[in-house]
C-alpha cells in the first residue's frame, strides 16, 4: 500500500516537473523571440521602453483615454457649398463639439478616396486665442496647396485676424472641433500648455489618423508617397524625433506606445516624452514607424539656416520655421525681398515663385490658383 501511495507520489511530482520544463522552455522561446523582435541592445540599454513595448503586444487597446465618452453625432453633413465649384464666396466652417463622433465618419467618407493607409486630412492643434500670424497663414496655405487635404482640422480654438481671413479666400474645407486641454495624465497634473498641446497631437493621431502639424510647419510637397506607412516622423537632432509633423494612421501601434510612457511624464524634463521618448522608441520598434530626414531640416540649433543664409530646400517635404522671434515684423510685402531659406519659401508658399524680388522691379501678384 505504501510503495503504491509514494509511486503515485512520484508519478504527480513527474508530471509537475515535466510541466514547469515545458513551460520555462515556452518562456526561453518567447523571451528569445521578442529580443530578436524588439532590438537586444535597445532592451538592455534600456528596460522601461521594453517593458511599453511588451505591455503592448497583444493588446487591442493600450491607451485608455480619459476624456468623456464620446456622443454619437445626429447628422454629418458636408455644409452647404463644399462640393460646388462655381462659387468664389468664402466657404462656411463646420463646428462640433468635443467628443463628438461625426468627424470619424465624414474622415472615413471622404479622405480615403485614393485608398492610401492614412488619410489626407491634416489637424492642427490651436490653444489660446490669438490673431493669426504670418507663420500660421503660410503653414495653412501650403497645407492646401501642396497636400490638398479633403479637410483642415482645428482642435481647440477658432482662428481670427486678417490673415485667416485672406486665407479664407481660398475656400479651404475648415472643420473646428472643440477640445479642452487635459489637466493631467495618467495621474500627473500637465504643468505647460506646450505639454498639453503635445498630448493633445497623440489623442487625435490616434483617434483619427491623417495629417499632424505645427502651426509652424510649412508643408512644400504632396504626402503622398508617405502615406501608405502605418506611421511617419522626422529626425529632428541626433536623439529626437521632431512631434510638429505625424503622419499616422489610426491607432497607430507605435503612438499606442508612447502614449503608454506617459506613465512616467515630469514636466520638469521638457522635451523627454516628446522628442527624446519617441526616438528611443523607434531604436526599439523601427518595423513601426517610418523616419523622415526633411521635416525638421535646419533643425533648432541652426536657425542661422533659416533667416540668415540660403539652402537648397528642393527635396524637403516640409520646414519648420523655428524662430518666431525673427518673423515678428515680417508682411506679405517684406518676404519679396527678403534674402534667406525663409524668404524663398514664404515667396514660393504665396507667390508660387520662390525668386528674390527687387524693389525696383514689378511686384508679383498673389494670382496662384485657389482650390475650390
């Protein structure tokens, strides 16, 4: 009786054994397969990314938003005249409220039309009420000439002042969609509204996909070719990666992510999880995102580049005029003369030509064609 209790006994403890191998052998093989995946030396350099990027596999929603539920939208309908060609009238904006789901459903209706990954609509990002400026009104008018998204999208505040009105000339497709800067995430209070608008960037990519942009930030070229990649961004300095452009589409798996370091935002490191955080990340995930070259190119440290010498910008899919500073007593009329990378951009963005001009000589006209 005894020798058959202690050969069950031993028979259990076999089995037990066996299981916790077979099982440790599964943990050497996923362990080995996601260190071939994610990058061996970006793990041991640094953990925390690997720990995001593990948190992530398999799941379907990482990020959990914490604004209010959104309401479904009763009507979304284009306004009246955005489908006519015929009228030269201003076209009216659309306003929606926050949390609102008619902005997904006019996206997917009409900003899919050339069946790319990502769709052609470009949001911005506008806190605080300001006149527009010089910098805006040609990041605007080079997002409608050059990308020609089916729609702009304002999050936060409307825009005013001669120069958006002058941009209105254009019949550009504005949609204004209301959006409260957070307060905090994920339990840490957002101290700068900077930080605020770069979370901001992440909830919309996010939710919508398309187009992100700095109202600084001046496209020069279609997006097109950049468009079938799951998710864009610039090489800003060595170790950055510039947030003032994302090309995404929604629910981008590499955004999902670095939404999730948000956990450990200070806002006392300025541009961490912002620029620094999203660089480590692509060393780690580089099959996720796709890096550009010329968005930020002259980058921060050499604004000289912009409003001091001339480079040839000709391969650049768009520029960041760093430096606003240097444009506060800029006017339509000073960029004809004006000697530097900027001038010949602000020429070519309104203008159509990108030649300095001499007072001496007839002044362009401002006669570029306006989509309608």
């Amino acid at each position: 009786m005894k020798e058959k209790k202690k050969s069950g006994q031993e028979s259990k403890m076999t089995i037990l054994f066996g299981k916790k191998i077979f099982l440790g052998s599964c943990g050497i093989v996923l362990l080995i397969t996601l260190m071939v995946l994610f990058n061996t030396q970006s793990i041991l350099r640094d953990p925390q990314i690997f720990f995001y990027s593990l948190k992530s596999v398999g799941s379907p929603l990482l990020f959990k938003n914490e604004s209010a539920p959104t309401t479904p939208a009763p009507e979304c309908h284009l306004p009246p005249g955005w489908t006519s060609e015929n009228s030269s009238q201003p076209l009216k904006s659309l306003h929606l409220p926050e949390n609102n789901t008619c902005l997904n459903i006019l996206i997917r209706r009409h900003c899919y039309k050339d069946n790319l990954t990502i769709p052609n609509v470009v949001h911005y990002v506008i806190f605080g009420h300001k006149p527009m400026q010089l910098f805006t009104y040609l990041s605007l008018l080079g997002t409608w000439k050059h990308i020609k998204p089916c729609f702009i999208v304002i999050h936060g505040d409307v825009l005013s002042g001669k120069f958006y009105e002058k941009f209105l000339t254009y019949r550009p497709r504005m949609i204004y969609v209301k959006k409260t800067p957070k307060v905090y995430i994920f339990g840490t209070k957002i101290s700068y509204i900077q930080h605020k608008a770069d979370v901001a960037r992440m909830e919309i990519i996010l939710q919508y996909g398309g187009i992100y942009l700095d109202y600084d930030q001046i496209p020069l070229r279609s997006f097109d070719p950049l468009r079938n990649h799951s998710l864009c961004m610039g090489q800003e300095t060595g170790g950055q990666l510039g947030n003032g452009v994302i090309v995404a589409q929604p629910s981008a798996k590499f955004v999902k992510i670095w939404m999730e370091t948000y956990h450990t935002y200070n806002p006392n490191q300025w541009a961490y999880h912002s620029t620094i955080m999203p660089y480590k990340l692509s060393r780690l995930l580089g099959h996720l995102v796709f890096i550009v070259q010329t968005f930020f190119k002259p980058n921060y440290l050499q604004i000289d580049q912009l409003y001091s010498r001339n480079i040839d910008w000709s391969t650049f899919y768009a520029i960041h005029l760093y430096g606003k500073i240097q444009m506060k007593t800029e006017t339509l009329e000073s960029i004809r003369y004006k000697d530097s990378t900027f001038g010949s951009i602000a020429r070519y963005i309104v203008y159509g030509k990108k030649d300095l001009q001499k007072k001496s000589k007839v002044k362009l006209n401002d006669t570029t064609t306006k989509k309608s």
